[in-house]
C-alpha cells in the first residue's frame, strides 16, 4: 500500500538560483538551500520541491539538462546534494526533485550522438523528421519560446522537434530505450533519497506521429494529451512511482476538471497530482493571438468555477495540487489584487481560499511573505520565453505593440517570480554578498523576511497558522466542498463539511467593502483565522478581509 503523506502536506517550491547563494557568487545554491532549513521547518512545510539542479547550460534556468546524473558544480557538489537530502531528512521533511523528460538540452550526449546520424544508438532517442518537399519544416508546429518547433540539421539533413528552445530537443517516448534510460535516472535519485517528483509537461511526452498541423501556424495546441500519453504515464508510474513508492505530481497545462481523474484517480497508477494551468489563465483573453501577453482584468467568477469543479470533479477520485505562484508565474497579489495599499490583506486573502480546500497547497519561495513584481525596464528581463515571444509577437508578427507587451510582462511574465529572496534589508536582501545573477526587486528593503516576521500583520506567521490548521484539522484534508456565491464577483466563499462540523471560508478579492449577502444571518460561529483579527465578523467585509470560521 503506498503511503500518502502528501496528502496531510503543505510542499514549499524553492527556486535554488534565487533562494540563498552560499558561496558569494550571486547564484543561489544547495548549501545556501541548507542554511535556510531551520526557516523552512519552522514555517511548517511538509516537503520541499527544488527546481533542477542537474548539469544545465542554463538556456532555460536548468529545464534544459545536459546530465541528469550530475549536480551543476554552480548549484555545488554531489556531496552537498547529499548532505541537503540528509539534513532535510532529519529536520522531517521531504525533498522532490522536479524532473524533465519531456526534453533534454542539445548539449546532452545523447543529442550531440543523435544528430550526427541517422544509424547510431541514439539516432531515434529525438524526434527528426524530413523537410517537407520545398525543404521546409515538417510542419506549422509552434515553440513555446516563439517561432517553430523544428530546427534543422544539416549533418542529418532532417528536422528536429522542440516544444520549447532549439536548445531544448524533444524525447521520444516512442523509442523504449528512451523510457528505460529515464527510469534509470529516476531510480539513480531514489537510491540517493528523493522522495518524489514534480514532472515537467508531463502531458506532452506523447506526440502524434502524424504531426498534423495545427489550424492557426506557430502555435502549439498539439503540445499535450497525445495518443499514448496515459500508456507512457502509467509505465513510468509501473517502473518507478509505485514500485519505489514515490509522490508525483505532473505539470498539466491542458488538464480541466473532467479529465484530471484519468491522471490522477489512484486506481489507473499514473499520477498523484496534477498542475493545471486552468484557473491561471483568468486574466487571459481566451484565444487571443497574443497569447499569454493579452490581458484581460482577471475574472474571480471564473476563477471560482474552475476551481470549484476541480474540488467537485476530484472529491473521492483523486487529490488536487493547489496553487498560485511558481517560477513560472508572477506574483499573485500583482497580478490580481493590490500589492501595495492592501498587501498584507491581499497575499493572506489568497492564501486563505487557498490552503482552506482539498488537496496539497504549494507554496512558492517570497509567496509567504507577499513578495511583489517590480517593474523592470525590457533589456532587464532574461526569461527566454519572454525573449523569444517579444521576437515573435512584436517583431515579426507585430501583433502587440512593445510598450503593451513590457505592460503584459510586469503583470504576467515568468522572471517576476524569479528575483532574489528578500531575506532581510542588509546588502542585496541577504541573499548573496555579490551581486545577484538577477536582479533584486528594489522593495527589499522594506518587504523581506526579517521585517515581516517582526511586523504586526506578518504574512509569513499567517501562513504558520493556515499549515498549522492543515496540519491539526482533518477537516480541511477529507471535508467535502460547497461553494457558496458562486455569481459574486468580489467574494469567494465555500464551506467545507464533515461528520463532525462546518466551515465557512471567505475571500473578499476587492478593494471595496462587500456585503456578505446574508451568509452569516443568525448564524452562531467560532472565528477559527481571520486577517484581520477580528473576534467576530460584521455584515460586511472589509478590502481583501479573509477568515475562517467553524459554524455551530
Ligand atoms: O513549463 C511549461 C510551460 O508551459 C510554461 O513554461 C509556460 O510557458 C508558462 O507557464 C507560461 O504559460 C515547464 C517549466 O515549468 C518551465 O519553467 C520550463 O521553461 C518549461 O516547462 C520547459 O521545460
Ligand atoms: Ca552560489
């Protein structure tokens, strides 16, 4: 039987080259990452989910690996790894690792053997194809970074497929020398005590090899749910996940409610949990050419639904992972509340809808401090999804204006998650004694660590309650969901029931003062959290004002 600890656990996603640099560097590293395992326990998480830290000629911050096998000596040692895994360990909690197997980097060996050759043993580890007749690509397939999906090599004089950079070759999954291979590696991290896995686009091991082309060129509906998707999944799971008995949780950017169970129903031994993009495209035109840069005031009535048939569709049929933020999100307090007047309010508000229903709430590094996006100039940004798209969207196609698009990257672009810890207000935050491989958000000063911990409305000790009460009420585990409101568009509330009680979670997402609607009308309650620290609750509800409240 495997055990389902993840299901009691809150996990906390560290980005390691912006965590803590150890060695003076600028770089956040493992070591650095140990030096903070007393704030980690402290803060009350269960497991810990590192980013890559293998190999990489970092094109894509480490997405793109060049050995699975080996630590990147700018991250520090094999021996380090070990010392962190062990320490981690003992202070009880877990490490994940996040894995990518979708691709690897071009500077893997197995890619540098694949393209010389059409008739070597790594030949058919990618995916080429032949040009089309005019000696173009096989087809209108679209990078995630911008431009197409293929590149072409001369040595092999074919194409070679790329969801993501040219420096990012796809694997194919077809090919069972390729499955086994990362089996291998996935046993390699169990032996070395990893105890489970996020995996990157998990959905998009699987292609169709009759590469259609999609309706509109350069984009990439064709990127997930291929035909064998579910068979691969499950043969990973067969070969490692459950044999070994480790958690996963996939990256699903095209999982909806009705689906996630052919993922994650326990019963088909694929998947634990699943990351859907789903309720994170609400401030997102839906269709737009633009894609992810046109932007739209963000819809909680939406955001609502989809979340509401997530705990619905899953109740009993599998386990949801909850989240906001990652590294590849932007501060959610920027991107849909006000991170300024009402920071505290809001980071806490979103926090409460969030850590209140079923599932695993994930933490992102700065989430639990209400860290913000800064406003860079362009030539400041290094993602290379936001540098390949501005080449696409505002250069070729010219489909958004520059200035739009820098207004889209400050509210929505991936480096926002990507500043340096703001650990304290001494010299760059605390989190490194040389400057920062990225720049810091220039509010440090004023929001990090130290200061919140000490302020009398501390995100982080709010946040110390909310795990707290995960931890001690298993109602918030195994209660069902109810949402209340479900056309409000400012208040996201549900009850949570089980044998014993209820309770009432709300969310004011606005700034004005909301009439609860007769919620509470003769109701008796006992407050169990409230951001505002309130001992009883009024009609209305103050701007971002959050609580949870045990109804008798
Ligand atoms: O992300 C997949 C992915 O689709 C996102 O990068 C997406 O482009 C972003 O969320 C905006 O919509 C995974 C990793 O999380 C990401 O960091 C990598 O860049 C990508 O895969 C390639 O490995
Ligand atoms: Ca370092």
């Amino acid at each position: 039987m495997r055990s389902e600890w993840w299901k009691s656990a809150v996990i906390y996603q560290i980005y390691p080259k912006s965590f803590q640099d150890s060695n003076g560097d600028g770089i956040g590293d493992l070591q650095g990452i140990r030096q903070r395992l007393p704030y980690l326990q402290n803060l009350g998480v269960d497991a810990l989910w590192l980013s890559p830290v293998y190999q990489s000629p970092q094109i894509d911050n480490g997405y793109d690996i060049s050995d699975y096998y080996q630590i990147d000596p700018m991250f520090g040692t094999s021996e380090d790894m070990n010392a962190l895994i062990a320490d981690t360990h003992a202070r009880g909690m877990k490490i994940i690792m996040d894995f990518v197997a979708n691709h690897t980097s071009d500077q893997y060996s197995w890619f540098q053997e694949s393209r010389k050759s059409l008739d070597n043993p790594y030949s058919d580890f990618y995916i080429w194809r032949d040009p089309r007749p005019d000696g173009s690509a096989p087809n209108n397939w679209g990078s995630s970074f911008g431009g197409s999906a293929w590149t072409y090599e001369p040595a092999r004089q074919q194409y070679y497929l790329h969801y993501y950079a040219k420096e990012q070759p796809d694997l194919n999954w077809e090919n069972p020398r390729v499955r086994d291979a990362i089996y291998e590696v996935m046993k390699y991290w169990k032996s070395r005590g990893v105890d489970g896995w996020r995996l990157d686009v998990i959905t998009s091991i699987s292609k169709d090899w009759c590469f259609p082309d999609n309706p509109r060129p350069l984009t990439k509906e064709n990127q997930h749910n291929g035909p064998r998707m579910h068979e691969f999944i499950h043969d990973l799971n067969q070969h490692v996940l459950t044999l070994y008995d480790m958690m996963s949780v996939g990256e699903a950017p095209a999982s909806n409610a009705a689906d996630a169970p052919l993922l994650v129903d326990p019963t088909r031994e694929e998947l634990d949990m699943v990351f859907t993009f789903q309720h994170m495209h609400i401030d997102r035109k839906p269709g737009d050419l633009n894609g992810r840069w046109a932007l739209q005031k963000p819809d909680f009535i939406e955001l609502k639904r989809i979340m509401a048939d997530w705990q619905i569709q899953l109740s009993g049929r599998g386990w949801n992972a909850l989240y906001f933020e990652n590294h590849d999100r932007a501060r959610v307090i920027s991107r849909w509340g006000n991170d300024s007047k009402y920071r505290y309010e809001c980071a806490t508000a979103f926090a409460t809808i969030l850590h209140g229903m079923q599932g695993t709430p994930y933490v992102y590094q700065g989430e639990e401090i209400g860290m913000t996006n800064p406003q860079f100039a362009l030539a400041d940004y290094e993602d290379v999804e936001m540098i390949g798209n501005y080449h696409q969207f505002v250069e070729q196609q010219k489909t958004i204006s520059s200035a739009d698009f820098l207004a889209a990257v400050h509210k929505v672009g991936r480096d926002n998650a990507r500043t340096p810890m703001q650990w304290d207000g001494s010299h760059n935050a605390g989190f490194s004694d040389a400057t920062p491989w990225f720049k810091l958000n220039p509010n440090y000063t004023v929001l990090n660590v130290a200061r919140d911990a000490n302020a009398e409305k501390s995100v982080a000790h709010y946040y110390q309650q909310l795990i707290r009460l995960r931890h001690d009420e298993s109602i918030l585990r195994d209660g069902s969901f109810e949402l209340l409101l479900p056309q409000d568009k400012a208040l996201f509330a549900y009850k949570r029931h089980d044998d014993e009680k209820t309770w009432l979670v709300l969310a004011n997402l606005s700034e004005k003062w909301q009439n609860l609607q007769g919620l509470l009308a003769d109701a008796d309650y006992r407050v169990i959290l409230s951001n505002y620290q309130r001992e009883t609750i009024g009609q209305q509800v103050a701007p971002y004002e959050s609580f949870i409240l045990e109804l008798s």
